[in-house]
C-alpha cells in the first residue's frame, strides 16, 4: 500500500469498519512509514476527544436521527470512493479547517447580508441550514428529562420558521403529553405564531381544539380557551359549552369559557 | 437493580429502618448508588407536609410520621381508632421507596391508608428533585443546588435557598422562591391558579422575564426594561344587532429584560400578585 491509498484510509482504521485484507495491509504500511503514522495518530487524538464528549440519554429520535446521520456519512464515503486520486484538501485535518473557515464566511456573511431586501442564493442556503439546526436544537430539547431544558426547547421553536411542521408536531406533542404544567403552558404560548402561518395554520388550530377536553390543569385550560377565544375557533364551541355546564370545573375556567363563546358569536 | 423497600406490604428491606425517638416517627436511610454521578429524588404522592432538604451526607434520608386527619375511619370507634391503652406506630400506610440508577424515588399513597404523612427527605443538596403531589399540605424545599420541579396541588410551595433551576406550580397556593444563584443558562418556570407568586432573585440575575396575572399586578424592584407589548390586534366584529364595530385587543402577557436579558424566566397567576424581588 502506498501512502496516497492508506490516507483515505486512516478514518476506516479508527471507525474500525477496515476489511480484513485491508487492515493487514494498512497496518504493514503504516509500519514502514513514518509520516503516515503521526497522520494516524492524529486522527486518532481526534476520534478519541470526540468519545470525551458527554452522552446524551438516547431517545427513540435520537437512535432515528443517528441513522440519519450514518447514512449521510456512507453516502458521502461511497461517493468520495468514487473520485480518482486523493489531494491534499481531502485530507480531514484541511477538510476540518475549511470547514471553519466556511462557517466564519458564513456567519460574516449573514451578518452582512441581515437587512437587505433580496440575499444571494448562498445567504438564503446558509440561512437554511441555521433553520434545519434550529430546528435540531428545539427538537432535541424538548425531549430532555429536565422541564427546564424543555421550557427551553420551547423558548428555542420561536426561532424556527412558523412554516415548520417537524417543530410545530413536537410542540403539539409537548402540550398534549409533558407531565409538567408550566411546560404545556409555555408551548400552548409558543403554538401562536404557528397559526400565522399559511402552511401550518390549520394544523395548529385543530391541535389547541384537541388539547382542550384533554388538559385538566386550570391554568393551562385558560391559556387553551384564551387562545380559542382570540382564533374565534368554532370547532371548540362544544367543548367549551361542556366546560361550561360541568360543576366539576373550576369556577374561573367555567367562567373564562363563556366569555370565550361570547366572543366567538 | 432496584433496591424496593415496601413498608406494610412486607418487602425485605435493604436499607435501615429505625425508630426515632418521637412517638410514630420513623427514619429510612436510602444510599445513592453512585456518588459520583448525577443524583435525582423523585417523590409522589402524599397527604401530609413535605420538607425536602439539601444537608452534607451522601444518602437520602426519608423521616416520616403517621398524622391523624379527621374522616370516618378515623373517628372515634372507627376502623382505624388505636384500641384503649394503645397508640398507633406504624401500618399500611404505602410508602414506597425505591433506588434504580442514582434515582431514589418515594411513592407515597397515604390517601389509602386513613392517616396523613408529614415527611421530611434529607438528600445531598447536588440533588436535581422531582415532587408532585395531589393531596398535600404545604411543600417546602430547602438548600439543593440541583434542578426542582415542584408540583402541588392544594398547597403552598415554598422554595428557598435554591442555587439551579426552578420549574414549580401550584393549583390552589401561593409559588414563593428565593434562589441564591441562578444558572447562566437555565430556563425557569412558576405558576399557580389561585395565589401569588413571588420569586426572589441575585441582583446581577441576567434573564427575560414573561409575565401573565389575570386578575391582579405585577411588582418589582428590579430595573426592567419592558419590552413593547405585542401590537394592538384590531378586530372587526358583529355585535348582537348585526351591527358592525371595532375590538382592539392587546396581548396579556408582558416581556421584559433585567441585567441585558437573559434565559427565559416565565411568572403566570390567574387569581393573584406577581411579586419579583430583588435579593
């Protein structure tokens, strides 16, 4: 093997997906060359730091986006496999550094780009993918163990696109389902500007139609009506009369949801 | 690898039960697997006062006592009355406690068992602490620099000392906090139906507070810079006549930053005062 064949190799050597044949030979040449030894090493300090980070607590999303990510990572190998010889810019260490050197292009750019009318295709692509992590960091942070970190996974979906249904989905989720109260409180608030949007709207208002018969926390029920009240979503009006009639609800509530069906006339 | 010790459901016990002095009044020592990792106190349940508690030691130490609360069994003659000349030191009161990867968690079903449980839990205050109770008194927790949430039902939570994070709620009591420290990045939660709440914070706090009361104020010292209120909403509406008039509407809820913002800090009362004081 000889050192342009064993380079693209050093990262197959330490994710140890190597053939049998291939790890022979990997390791004959790296015997007998000494530059590609400190490569490796290198490369290695790498991978090592990265097993340093913390664990996340997997969820089911979590195992769904890994395999995501791995299948992006095959795709890319498969089509790296398919270019002729290796150059210097393939290897990671370059790879690492232009893509830093991107990112910093990037947030310049951005910056620069803020405020005028039309971006260039590049801004509004990079825009996108600043979207797509926004979107990654609320998702994931609503699936914390901690209300804290969820209340901040909520604060996080005001940051997406209203248009966004994978983020509006996890918040409708999270008003249905988190057994903390202010948490649901705080993403019945963070539904509104779901509601504004063209795409999403219709979703959105059914999800505060559904939660209501649901909910059982007075403070949360208020916060449904309220919003209800401000959508003029009839589709509520019988929930809202039953609430109304049922002794067993909270007089406040009980009240709320009238002035909420008159306002809905 | 659960450590389950069942009292009056007849489990074999792993940890120390002993008797206090106090008539009725029991300790149970329950040791964190792992000191070194992340500890969590889960606790549910329970009809008396709860006291959580940050001390020095490394174990969680759940004291108890049985209270007596009026109901038909209780009463004189009734199914649960001590026999003349006896008193009463234990039963099948349900408490639970159980220990699975660093997690202590209490379950305590007292509604069941006809007396009413105050219980006081010492845990090491690096201790993130989980309560929710449907039938509680007062909920005090004191000294723990880990993550609370707090949940009660019919009572007050008081939290003081606290040095993490705060997400607590009550349905028909007062929220009353006082944290020492707050995390740089920590997302903050309180809220109750009925009562006020007042939180106590650092001065130096950097965060944005959202504050919503329905039927009452809101007070501070601290210097807040309000945010502008989300736009007037006009509304075109019929009234009862068919006529046509105008609605203007502003959002109820109020936004504002101390120090240069911060993290989200979230206060919600329907019936009640928004109180934030400056430490």
């Amino acid at each position: 093997m000889t050192c342009e064949q064993a380079k693209p190799r050093m990262t197959d050597y330490w994710s140890l997906t190597l053939g049998e044949a291939e790890q022979k030979e990997f390791s004959a040449h790296l015997a007998s060359c000494e530059a590609c030894r400190s490569e490796v090493s290198r490369v290695g300090a790498l991978w090592q730091s990265l097993d340093l980070l913390p664990l996340e607590e997997p969820s089911g999303k979590v195992r769904e986006r890994f395999y995501e990510m791995l299948g992006a990572y095959r795709q890319g190998l498969a089509s790296a496999e398919t270019q002729p010889a290796k150059r210097w810019w393939t290897m990671p260490a370059w790879q690492m550094a232009a893509a830093a050197a991107l990112l910093a292009v990037g947030l310049g750019a951005g910056y620069v780009a803020r405020g005028n009318g039309q971006p260039p295709a590049e801004v509004s692509q990079l825009r996108e993918e600043v979207a797509s992590m926004r979107q990654l960091v609320a998702l994931s942070l609503m699936q914390q163990q901690s209300a804290s970190e969820r209340l901040k996974g909520v604060s996080w979906s005001y940051q997406v696109e209203p248009s966004d249904t994978e983020v509006l989905n996890a918040l409708v989720t999270t008003v249905n389902h988190d057994p903390n109260v202010n948490v649901r409180l705080a993403a019945v608030d963070a539904l509104r500007p779901f509601t504004g949007s063209p795409a999403t709207h219709l979703a959105a208002r059914n999800a505060v139609v559904q939660a209501l018969p649901k909910e059982t926390a007075p403070i949360v029920q208020v916060a449904l009506i309220d919003f209800l009240a401000e959508l003029k979503e009839r589709n509520a009006a019988p929930e809202l009369r039953r609430l109304v009639s049922d002794p067993d609800i909270d007089s406040g509530v009980r009240k709320r949801a009238e002035w909420a069906l008159e306002r809905m006339q | 690898m659960i450590k389950r010790v069942g009292i009056g459901i007849g489990l074999a016990a792993l940890a120390a039960v002993q008797l206090g002095a106090q008539e009725g009044r029991q300790q149970i020592t329950m040791p964190f697997r792992d000191p070194s990792m992340p500890r969590k106190l889960i606790v549910e349940g329970g009809t008396g006062s709860l006291t959580i508690r940050g001390y020095q030691g490394q174990d969680a130490l759940i004291e108890y006592t049985g209270r007596e609360i009026p109901g038909a069994n209780n009463r004189r003659g009734g199914r649960n009355d001590p026999p003349d000349g006896m008193h009463r030191i234990g039963g099948s009161r349900g408490l639970d406690i159980t220990e699975e990867n660093n997690t202590v968690r209490v379950n305590s079903q007292g509604i069941f068992g006809g007396t009413a449980r105050d219980m006081v839990i010492q845990v090491p205050a690096q201790t993130s602490v989980n309560v929710k109770t449907m039938f509680g008194g007062i909920m005090t927790i004191e000294n723990i620099s880990g993550d609370i949430e707090a949940e009660n039902f019919n009572g007050q939570v008081t939290i003081n000392n606290a040095s993490g994070s705060v997400v607590a709620h009550s349905m028909n009591g007062k929220i009353l906090v006082s944290l020492d420290r707050v995390a740089a990045d920590k997302s903050m939660s309180f809220s109750t139906f009925n009562g006020d709440v007042d939180v106590t914070l650092p001065a130096d706090t950097k965060a944005r507070f959202k504050m919503r009361t329905d039927f009452g104020d809101i007070f501070t010292d601290f210097d807040v810079k309000m945010e502008a209120n989300a736009a007037p909403v006009v509304e075109e509406e019929k009234d009862r006549k068919g006529k046509s008039r105008r609605r203007v509407r502003v959002d109820g809820t109020q936004s504002g930053t101390i120090n240069g913002g911060g993290p989200e800090m979230q206060f919600t009362t329907f019936n009640g005062r928004i109180l934030i004081h400056k430490k």
